[in-house]
C-alpha cells in the first residue's frame, strides 16, 4: 500500500532533502488534499512540532478532518498524543520521545523510554500508536536525525514492538534522494517484528512499492510524488 506523505513547515507543505535542504514548497493545501482524497492512509508530519520550532496545529487539524491522516511531530507527553487524536488523527507516529540519551557500556534497550511507551499506550492505547524508528549508518537517529544512539533498528522494534500497532521506519541515508531505498534493510526490520511495517527513505519507483507489498510492508512516498517521479492516483496498492 502506498501512504503519501504531508510535510508542514511554517504554514507550508514542504519535502526536505535529508531532513535539512528545502526542495520543494507549496501553499497550496487544498490542492493537495484534493490530490490525495480516497487514499486509505496519509502521513502528516509538523517538522515544527518535531524541532520544537513552533507548531502547525491549525493546519493538522484541517487537513485530518479531510483525510485519514496518521500524525506525527513533537509527540513529547502522551497529553499531546491524546490530543492529535481528538484532532482527528487515526494514528500518532512517535518517534524520539521513545529513546533516551546514551550512556557509555550500556545496553542497547537502555536507549528504550519503555516508561514513556506505556504511559502512550495508557492514554490512546497501543493500536493507534505507529513507532517511528528513524536508522542513519546502521543506528537509530533521534532528535531531527542529528543525535545517533549504538540502538540498532531491529533491535528497536523487537523491544518496542509490545507497545505499538505498527512500526514506521524511514531510511534516513537514502531520504529525500530520490536514488531508491535500502531493501535488505527494511526486510530485515521486517523480519524482526511481527507488527506492520511501513517504509520510507528513498522510495521512487512503482517496482520498489510493489516489492514492499509482496512482502506486505506499506510505502510511504513525498518527493517522488510532488517532484512529479512519480504519477499515481488513488487507491493505489502496489
């Protein structure tokens, strides 16, 4: 299944080149709503909210009253969970908030906020929550993909996988690109938890989406689609 993907920044939908170099910027909300009506799933993401930059609340409420919409950014206290529920998300992807800082010599599920995890799944129970888990180089990225912690992705999600319906997991070293992603890596991930996974980093091609679904991993696609890479109408599942 393919998901698209809705970015906001400052009011705006943009695509981002490794999380940092704006490629694409539109203000044309409606548009794109329109444009991705009768999908089963969209991703919207408040990079604001994620960089604690500000918010775009306003903007996430419109548009999940428009579209099934699994939201994500900034998801800091299961407050704020329960509130992009009552905005209208179907789902709140959480990432960052999951981990915690390093500490020399200990183990990799010392980097889990398991505490963090189930007072999440206290508040929206753990069918509406999407563990994002974000690998650069072969370790878990937090924090906008600037802070690296010796957590591996597969082990990520088979700690994690307790406390969460589905497992969100971007590529980060092919994001933005537009060169194809890491399949080895997202099957490996794959095989690891018995949650769904859905992928994203690099993905360009209908091939590569149709992979993924032999394999029954969703695919969510941005700057394929708003480049024009790649045409697709909805419903589209590969």
């Amino acid at each position: 299944m393919l998901i698209p993907s809705i970015d906001l920044k400052a009011g705006r939908i943009v695509q981002l080149v490794q999380g940092e170099k704006l490629a694409v910027e539109s203000t044309d909300i409606d548009g794109w709503i329109d444009r991705f009506r009768g999908f089963t799933a969209v991703q919207l993401i408040d990079l604001d909210a994620a960089m604690a930059t500000g918010n775009n609340d306003a903007l996430v409420r419109y548009i999940a009253a428009r579209l099934p919409c699994r939201v994500g950014g900034g998801v800091r206290s299961a407050t704020r969970a329960l509130e992009l529920v009552e905005a209208g998300a179907t789902h709140v992807i959480v990432g960052s908030s999951l981990y915690r800082g390093a500490r020399a010599g200990a183990p990799q599920d010392h980097y889990l906020n398991l505490a963090f995890a189930q007072e999440l799944v206290r508040a929206v129970g753990h069918k509406r929550i999407i563990g994002a888990v974000d690998s650069r180089a072969g370790q878990v990225v937090i924090h906008g993909w600037k802070t690296a912690l010796p957590i591996t992705a597969v082990r990520a999600v088979k700690s994690l996988e307790a406390y969460c319906d589905e497992f969100l997991y971007t590529h980060v070293d092919r994001e933005g690109l537009m060169q194809g992603t890491d399949m080895g890596a997202i099957l490996a991930v794959a095989r690891a938890t018995s949650r769904q996974v859905t992928a994203a980093g690099g993905i360009t091609t209908e091939a590569e989406i149709d992979e993924l679904d032999r394999h029954g991993i969703h695919a969510v696609v941005g700057m394929a689609i708003y480049t024009g890479l790649l045409a697709v109408k909805a419903p589209f599942t590969g």
